[in-house]
C-alpha cells in the first residue's frame, strides 16, 4: 500500500504542492481530480520519482521512497504512465513493450509480464511486429499502459490515460482500468474525465492549489455539491 505524507514540490519558488498526503490501498483504484494546474501531476511525478519533492513522506510496503530515483521507484513497484502517451514510434509493438521491462534482469520474470500484457491486450498481440507510430491514437495510448504493466508493477500511476481519445474510446479506457485491477494491481488515476473516474474508483482526493480539499469514495464524491458544481456542470 502507498502512504504519501505532507508532499510539497515547487517550481522555482512557485509552489504546485503543499502539504498533500494521501493513501493507495492494494488492487484499490484511487483518483486524483482537480482543475488544470492544481498540482496533480506533480504530485504523482514525486512519487514516481520523477521529481524529488522538497519536504515529505512517500512510503510504499514498508519503503520509503521519497527522493528514490525513477528506477528505484520501479524496482519497488510503482510505475508512471505519464501524459502524453510517448511510445517510440520508429520502434514494433513488441519493442516498445520490452522498454517498460529495462529495470527487470529476470528473463523468466520479463516473459512472464509480455504473456500478462498480451493477454490484457489482444490488440496489442495481433498488431505486436507492426511500427507503434502506424498505430491509431487509442492503441498507442493501450500501448503506453502496458509499456507500464511490463515492469510487473504492484501500483500504476496513469496521468491522464484518456486524453485525446475519441469519446467511443473512452468507455473501453475505463473498463481496461478495471480489469488491471482485476488482476490484483492498484492504480492511482488521474484524470480530466470526472464522471468516469467516480464511477469507476474506490476512493478519490480532489486537489485544490496543491492541497487535497475533499476525498471519499466515489459514490460521496459524485454526490457531493462542491464536485457536482466545478466538475460535472451539475448541482
Ligand atoms: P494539468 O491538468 O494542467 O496537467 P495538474 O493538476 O497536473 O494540471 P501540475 O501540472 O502539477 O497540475 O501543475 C501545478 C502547478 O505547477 C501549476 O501552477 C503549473 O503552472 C506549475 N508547473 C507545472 N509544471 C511546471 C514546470 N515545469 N515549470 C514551472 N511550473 C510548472
């Protein structure tokens, strides 16, 4: 289970995080709502070890991990899928895949994972010698989550997985989030797609100017005023 205590992270002096502390349960599906800026994706670039966050705890199983670069992260067990999808378009299907597992020396362990995400991804295995760059927008972001599954993650982090996807794409996102949990992963998701997120998670944290402001479940947060009115046009 993650455990992060009082982050703060700023940018030359401009603070994007200020105190926020929140939780991950095992096979849990967490999400991180708020505005454009609020501080999300800072805070899970800290605890990916992306960016070293100047004050405050991330502990994961027992590790304390906050300051711990990227791959150390991995090697315990946290993997960000960042914005932006970022395959490698010049490279297969199956090359992309095998980039995820860089941090992993176990050749049995990395063909372990290739059968898991194939599996996950039938899309993914029918097109797995074809150049990532032909592929449509919505298998590249597929192929970007489960670059993100090879390294046998025990939490995934997704920022923003649907964004640019088109709307008829978006329900299945949803559903694959479901079915990784499914299979025993818990996932900290960040995301613009309010209703979705709530529908489908176990708990969510708004953040608010680099502050946590409100977190429930799902089901309170979608019924609550202050959500229904900045999020869902609603209330
Ligand atoms: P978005 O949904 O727009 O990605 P966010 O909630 O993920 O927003 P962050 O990207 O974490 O928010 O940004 C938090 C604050 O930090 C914002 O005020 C933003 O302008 C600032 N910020 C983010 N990245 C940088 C950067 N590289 N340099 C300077 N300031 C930054």
């Amino acid at each position: 289970m993650l455990k992060v205590e009082d982050l703060h992270y700023a940018y030359d002096g401009a603070i994007a995080v200020a105190g926020v502390s929140l939780e991950v349960g095992d096979t849990e599906i967490v999400a991180l709502l708020g505005a454009n800026g609020a501080g999300k994706s800072t805070t899970v670039k800290c605890i990916a070890g992306a960016q070293r966050p100047a004050r405050g705890r991330i502990a994961f199983n027992g590790a304390e991990l906050a300051g711990r670069p990227s791959h150390h992260v991995v090697r315990h067990g946290i993997t960000l899928v960042p914005e932006g999808r970022m395959i490698f378009p010049q490279l297969s299907v199956v090359d992309n895949l095998e980039m995820g597992a860089y941090a992993v020396r176990d050749q049995k362990a990395k063909a372990q994972s290739m059968d898991f995400v194939l599996d996950l991804f039938p899309r993914l295995a029918e097109r797995r010698s074809q150049l990532a760059g032909l592929m449509s927008g919505g298998e590249q972001q597929m192929l970007a989550i489960a670059r993100g599954l090879m390294s046998a993650p025990k939490l995934v982090i997704l920022d923003e997985p649907s964004l640019g996807l088109m709307p008829t794409l978006v329900q299945g996102l949803f559903d694959l989030v479901r079915s990784i949990r499914d299979r025993g992963i818990g996932i900290l998701l960040v995301e613009q797609n309010v209703h979705q997120s709530l529908r489908i998670c176990d708990r969510g944290y708004v953040l608010e100017k680099g502050q946590v402001v409100l977190s429930g479940t799902g089901r309170e947060l979608l019924a609550d005023d202050f959500v229904q009115k900045a999020f869902l046009g609603t209330g």
